[in-house]
C-alpha cells in the first residue's frame, strides 16, 4: 500500500479596515494564481473570528501538493 505524502503552505493576508468593512491588504487572487503555477493546491480560506467585533483580521490560505 503506497501511502501519499503531502506538503502544506500558510499564507497569511491581513485585512485592513475600509470604510466599506475589511478588505485584503493584497490580492489573494494572484497570490493563488501564483501557487497554481508552482504545483499548489488551494486546500481553503479560513478565516477565524477574533476582532473585538467578531469579525477576521487575516485570512489564511491554506495550499497542499505531493511531496
């Protein structure tokens, strides 16, 4: 039985606060993109609820691939 191993990357993006709610202090779209091209997978976007208001500070990027 062949065991797949894999590899994970944390990419951390801060949110800034806008005048319309939080938004991405960079492009999270280029950053996946960028990823994709070098074998990532996006695994998923987590974002946790730790401001005073409940709302997120950073997103988090979560990529795997073979190792």
């Amino acid at each position: 039985m062949c065991k797949t191993m894999y590899e994970y990357r944390f990419i951390k993006i801060k949110l800034k606060s806008g005048f319309k709610g939080r938004k991405p202090e960079e492009d999270y779209h280029e950053i996946i993109e960028q990823y994709a091209r070098e074998g990532w997978r996006l695994v998923q976007i987590f974002a946790p609820a730790i401001s005073g208001y409940g709302a997120a500070e950073f997103y988090e990027l979560i990529f795997e691939r073979n190792k």
